[in-house]
C-alpha cells in the first residue's frame, strides 16, 4: 500500500528500510506518555520527544485510501500510535487505519462528513488494542471513541458516541485524571469518561460563542484541583474553566472590539516560562469576508495569574489586519537547559536537550541581544522561545518572556497550519505550497534554515500542512488530500 516516490532504493530494501523505522517508532515510543497527539500532551499540542529528519529528505511514501472513497478529504491529517500504526483522518466521512508497514488495516464510516480536527489516539506499547477520539463536522457531529482491535486481520473497529456534542474543529485534549474534553462550534465545552468500552458525558458547559481551535487543559490556578480547561472564542474572548464545567473561573474580553472583535481561530497554547507566570498564546486570524478585523496577524500573550495581556507582538513583515496566522503557536524545549559550549563533557539540566544558550562568538554562556526595531536593544537571557507561521509567508520565532520577535526566516508561501518541534528544537513546518521547511530552533543559530524540500509541493498557495514527528528522522504529513511519510 505504500507507494515510493523519491529515492534509489528497490521496493525490496525500501520496505525493509521502513519495517526498521517502524520497530524504532515502537521503541521510541516507550515513556513518552501522549506523544500520539501530534506532540506532547496539553500544554503544547506541537512538540515531540523524538527527533525529526534534520539531516533532509531522501524518499517518502503514500498511505493510500483503501476504504470506500477513493481518495481522502480535505484537511488530511496523519498520526502514528505507540506501536508504529497509522492514522489517517479528513473531512470525508471515514478515518483509516495502517499498519507499522504501511499496509491498509481498516475504516470506521461516520456517514457523514469526519473530523477537521486531528483526532486523539490513546495506545499501549504491550497491548493489541488502540482508541480514537474524536469530534465530526458533518452530521450532527457527536463525539466519537472508536476501538480499534488488531487482533484480527483486517484490524476491527467498534464505536461508541455520544450526540451531546455537536459540529466541532477542535481536538479532543485528555486530563491526568483520564477524563476526556472537546469543544463544538456552538461553544459549548463537553466533559467525559471512556472505560470498559462505555462513553459517559459527565458535564457540559455553554459559553454561547463559537470554538473552533484547540481548547488546553492546564493547571491555571493553583487554588482549584486539577487542570482548568482553557478556551478561545473566535469573537475574541478567553475563558479558564473549572476541571469538571461547573463554572467559569474568569475571562479577558480583550479582543472584542467595537469595530469587528479578533479572531482566535487556531484556539490556545499555554507557554510556561519558569518562575515566571505562564500565559495562554492566541494568535489572531482574518475574521470571514465582510467582517473588520483590526488585529489579524498578532500574536496575544495572556498572563494566566494576573489575568491581563502579557505582551502583543506585530511580527515584523505583518501588515496587521491584512495578514493572519491561522495555525497554532508552538513552543520550542526550555534552552536554559543546555550543554556547556566547547565542553562536551559538562552538562547542565540537559534531560531533554532543550537547546544551546550561548553569547557572542567567545562560545561562553551569555546572553543574545534583541534590537527592538525602536532604536532600543533589550538583553535576551530568557530561554522561554516559542514559533509560528503566518500568512505574511514567514516563520517567527518569538520570546515568550518579553513578547519581542527573536528572528524570522521566509517560507515560499503563507503557513495555514502550526509548526512542529523535535527534541533538538530543530522546527518543522509546511506553507502555502506544501514546501517542507526545517529550521534552526537553537540560539546559536535561531532561525536558520537547514533545508527545504519541495517533492510535496502543489500549484496553490493555501495548502493546509499538518506535520507530525512520527519516529526517529521521519515526519508523517497530511496536506490537502494526501498523506505522506518522508524518512531522512
């Protein structure tokens, strides 16, 4: 099922070659909890523990439909469960399973239009079981826990849903306490529990404006239990939730305006930074045609503990309300933790290998100094960096302690989608052609590129590139209608 596109390998050695990759996904895998989410877990849905393909490109593969529809929806998205298996989703009614080698296993048909949203997949390295998540946009939505038993060839599935939730384009998110949450377009946030093959809604809460990007979970205020549940509204309001709905604990009304109100399309990233209070990360997207958007293409910085805007950042080759950023924030590891330069012997905090912090040209610990465009230069000692694509057709790279743009590096076409960081903090992302970029993430050389691969690339300019780090040096892609694998 797997189709070769680039490479000189034989279908022989090819196929042996990704048996190999698929075996170290597994062992990868092992300890890295939630990283089937496109990442690591709920404070940030867009990093990953393993390594990307730094080193480029040398052949990539097709997951070919193998349900009733020939071929995917819009909006593809791909992920890869603990044991190396596929999954592919779309806005076609059916999400399609794949073996470690690629070899189409199954479908679950919802009968209507399926999730625009990447699904969550829950997996146990020992286990021949695997559990998908999910919303719907078409139908009457509901939301949806499919299993999938690979006992049997090919693989079965089952499913349980639930109706209470409606249309939804947002991600499931799961709780340490294992209870699940999603949002529907209308906005209200629903609540529930999956065991023993039984769905049970435990609580919903209507906010009564539409959701349509990622909600976070995230443990706000350290006077409730457990983490709150983090929401954005496309007519510019935040809301912090309480863990089981029964309130709202508080909400900032910054981005409603009287003229037209922002856009928080892409929904919330929760950037910690240290000592410091974390903030909740809203980028601002256009609003539908018609509708003023005076603030499309920032970036909002909310402090959850005081409750007030951080910082507004109006990325340098932004024309505000022109512009947007339609995808998610990412951020990149903590680079306070770093290995000495010049001293391969010392390390300090370097689990994991968040990056290098270092100064000048002497190879010394240090800082890096940020020309504010103002005519000011501020010192930059924070290690709390986070990146995004924007429409303006560049990726930013963004201080989360101060709010100030650290660098940018030009893409071929805009970024419709977020980016991705592997555990060097090397930075992953594909824009409006499905071009894949891999950049630089480290201080010593912030916004680098390393190299760009345009074997994907199409005719258009808005192509949507939802990336995952599948395994070690592999990147799983779903750009308009296609699912790709492409290996270093």
């Amino acid at each position: 099922m797997l189709n070769s596109h680039r490479g000189t390998s034989t279908s022989t050695s090819f196929r042996s070659a990704f048996l190999l990759l698929a075996l170290a996904t597994s062992l990868a895998s092992v300890g890295c909890g939630d990283w089937a989410q496109f990442g690591n877990g709920p404070i940030n849905p867009h990093n990953s523990h393993s390594k990307g393909p730094e080193m480029g490109l040398s052949f990539q593969a097709n997951l070919l439909p193998g349900g009733a529809s020939p071929t995917f929806g819009l909006e593809v998205g791909v992920l890869v469960d603990i044991q190396g298996d596929y999954y592919v989703s779309s806005q076609d009614p059916e999400i399609q399973v794949y073996d470690h080698a690629g070899n189409w296993m199954g479908v679950y048909n919802f009968g209507f239009s399926g999730p625009r949203a990447v699904p969550f997949v829950d997996s146990r390295f020992n286990s021949r079981y695997s559990t998908i998540f999910t919303g719907a946009v078409g139908g009457s939505g509901g939301f949806h826990a499919i299993n999938v038993n690979k006992a049997t060839v090919p693989y079965t599935l089952t499913a349980v849903s639930d109706p209470l939730t409606g249309p939804s384009q947002s991600s499931p998110k799961r709780a340490k306490d294992r209870t699940l949450y999603i949002c529907d377009v209308r906005g209200t946030v629903h609540r529930y529990r999956y065991a023993g093959g039984v769905l049970t809604h435990l609580a919903s809460l209507a906010l009564g404006h539409e959701v349509k990007g990622a909600i976070a979970l995230y443990d706000a205020d350290p006077q409730y239990r457990e983490e709150e549940v983090l929401v954005a509204t496309t007519d510019g309001r935040f809301y912090v939730l309480a863990h089981d709905l029964s309130s709202i604990i508080w909400s900032d009304i910054s981005g409603v305006g009287p003229v037209g109100s922002d856009n928080y399309y892409a929904g919330v990233t929760v950037g910690e930074r240290g000592s410091l209070s974390s903030v909740a990360l809203l980028p601002i997207a256009l609003n539908p045609a018609g509708v003023f958007s005076p603030n499309s293409g920032k970036l909002r910085a909310i402090d959850l503990q005081t409750q007030t805007v951080a910082w507004e950042l109006a990325p340098s080759n932004t024309a505000v309300s022109q512009h947007a950023i339609p995808g998610s924030v990412a951020i990149l590891f903590d680079q306070g933790q770093f290995t000495v330069p010049g001293n391969s012997t010392t390390t300090i905090d370097n689990n994991p290998p968040g990056g290098i912090l270092e100064g000048g040209n002497t190879g010394t610990i240090g800082t890096i100094d940020i020309d504010d465009g103002l005519g000011g230069v501020h010192p930059n000692s924070s290690p709390y960096h986070a990146t995004f694509a924007s429409t303006d057709r560049y990726l930013y790279g963004v201080d989360i302690v101060t709010g100030l743009e650290i660098w940018n590096y030009p893409m071929s076409a805009g970024g419709y989608d977020a980016p991705v960081v592997d555990a060097t903090n090397i930075i992953y992302v594909g824009d409006g052609r499905s071009i894949l970029h891999a950049v630089e993430g480290k201080i010593s050389c912030a916004g680098c590129g390393i190299w760009a691969n345009a074997s994907l690339a199409t005719g258009g300019g808005t192509d949507i590139v939802k990336l995952g780090i599948t395994n070690k040096n592999a990147l799983a892609v779903g750009h308009e209608i296609r699912a790709e694998v492409v290996f270093q």
